[in-house]
C-alpha cells in the first residue's frame, strides 16, 4: 500500500475515511519493523507552547526512528519572550531550512495564519490547539480502537468527563460520527458543549456501562476551567469517573482508553489503570507509530522519500 501524501496535519476533519485507514495500515507496518529512507537530510522541530509529555516526546522518537534531523526548540527560552510572534518564529525557522514543524499552541486554531502564508513552504503538524483540535492523538486512538475491533460500524462508544474542554473529545468526537460508531457523552452538564450534539447522545455513564465497547476518558482540563469546579476528586470520581465497581459491569470485550495524562483516582480508578482492559500504555506506544505514519506521509507529499 502507497503512503499517504499530507502537505498538512491541522484537523481530523480534513483526512478522508481511506486516508484514515491507510494511516492506521501504514502505521501498523511501521510497528512490525518497517525502516524507511529519505532522499536527504530532513530538518524537523517540535514548537510546544502548552505542556506536553506523550505528544512531544512521541514525535521526537519517530523523528529519530526516520532518521530526521530533529532541531531543538524550547519554548521558554525561544524569542517569543523578547516579542516575537508565532508567526515570526515560524518564518525565521523556515528560512533556516526546517521542513516540518510539530506545533502545540493554546490559541485554537492557530495555524491558519501558517498555512494561508505565500512566504512560508514548511509543514505544519498540528500538537494540539486549545480546545480545538488533537489529530495526531485521534488517530493513534482510531488505530488502537482498529486494532482491536478491525472497524469502527457501530461499535458503542463512550466519551466521558471534561467533554466541553477537550480537543481529544471533540476531535474523536467528529470523526468516530463520521465512521459510523456510536457515541455517547457522559459527564456534568457544566462542562458539555451543546456543539457536540451532532455527534452524539448524552447519556448517564451508570445506565449504558454495561453496553459499551470503548470507555473513552477525559483528563479534567483544571487549566482551561475559568473558576474552580467545585467537585472535589472523590466527588468527581463516584459521580462521573472509571471506579472499581463501574469496571465489573463491563462487558468482556469492552476496552478502555485515556488520552492521558491520567488523574488516578479522579477519571479512573488507580487499578484499573493497568488492568486487563485497559489500552491506556497501547495507546502510547501506538503513537509513536502514527506519528511515523503522519510524518511519512508528510515526506512524500514534500517529494522526499526515496
Ligand atoms: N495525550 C496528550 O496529548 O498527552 P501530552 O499532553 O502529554 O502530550
């Protein structure tokens, strides 16, 4: 199968189903071995303005594993502090010869100004924007989700906690409705978006636990709540949250996923963190093979691939 070829990674929206399942294949060749080589030097850099472990670092190691060139860039001490914009930043990067740039920033939708630039001819892989978008983790969970089913045509799908404040949710969201699962939204009333009605069905986690083929968690997003939420951790996790006895009243083949990183004990309960069902550290490994994936195919759009 050919890779894909991307000039851009900003939305989940803009891959077609078969883009999406060719990535996944693509991804899952990456995972049983497959090497691959450039036609030259390829400079890379990861730009994160928000906070990131799994995102950052994955993309570093399939950087690595594709033999790129990756250029450090840490934000906080980048000029941006003397008043440089992203805009500026970018363009001084991709005037020194970087052809791919991974970018977390927490303005959503930052990237438009990027890609609707004539003087920039770099990549743009979206990080992660505010409560926008995450694609890059919407597609490793899609590939652990494929994975273990072999398609997505109505498998019942659970999506629950900080609905509102997620790009995780919003970007898995739009594209599990668009794959025909279906998707159930659980969590408090104040932290749902009334824009997620087009995907999905609200719902009440205690009343559909038993029917569920994927529990997808949600990290509570505290640094995107405007006042304290007023649930304590406990509270949270007996009314909304993964709790021991909400695990028993799975079904066998349930799975259940996190985009992580994981409050033990508030979104799911501390054991079941690593438990039979979970895919929780899966998902981590399958994101450095996506990522490889994504960074291929944005390589053989730009012509270099041998
Ligand atoms: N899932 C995710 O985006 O994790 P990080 O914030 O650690 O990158």
């Amino acid at each position: 199968m050919e890779p894909n070829k991307l000039k851009h990674l900003l939305s989940i929206e803009d891959l077609s189903n078969e883009d999406i399942i060719n990535l996944i294949n693509r991804a899952n060749l990456f995972k049983n071995g497959l090497k691959l080589e450039f036609n030259k030097k390829v400079f890379v850099s990861n730009l994160f303005f928000e906070n990131s472990t799994r995102t950052h670092r994955s993309f570093e190691i399939a950087e690595r594993k594709l033999n790129m060139e990756v250029i450090q860039f840490d934000a906080s001490t980048s000029s941006i502090h003397k008043g440089e914009t992203l805009y500026d930043t970018v363009l001084t990067l991709d005037a020194l010869g970087l052809e791919v740039l991974v970018i977390r920033h927490s303005k959503v939708a930052y990237y438009e100004e990027l890609v609707q630039s004539k003087s920039l001819s770099c990549s743009i892989i979206n990080g992660g924007d505010g409560e926008g978008q995450h694609p890059s983790q919407s597609l490793l969970d899609l590939m652990t989700i494929y994975n273990e089913f072999n398609h997505f045509d109505g498998l019942k799908i659970a999506i629950i906690g900080d609905i509102r404040h997620s790009r995780v949710a919003r970007s898995n969201a739009q594209i599990l409705k668009r794959l025909h699962s279906k998707i159930y939204l659980c969590g408090p009333e104040d932290w749902y978006s009334s824009d997620f009605d087009q995907f999905g069905e609200k719902a009440n986690f205690d009343e559909i636990v038993h029917d569920l083929d994927v529990v997808m968690l949600l990290r509570v997003q505290h640094e995107r709540h405007e006042s304290n939420s007023g649930f304590t951790q406990s509270d949270y996790h007996q009314a909304y949250g993964l709790t021991n006895e909400r695990y028993t009243k799975l079904n066998d083949t349930c799975i259940i996923m996190h985009p992580a990183p994981v409050n033990r004990d508030s979104e799911i309960a501390s054991e079941c963190v690593e438990s039979e069902k979970s895919r929780i550290v899966e998902q981590m490994r399958n994101g450095v093979f996506m990522r490889m994936a994504i960074l291929e195919a944005i390589c053989h759009e730009r012509g270099i691939l041998s």
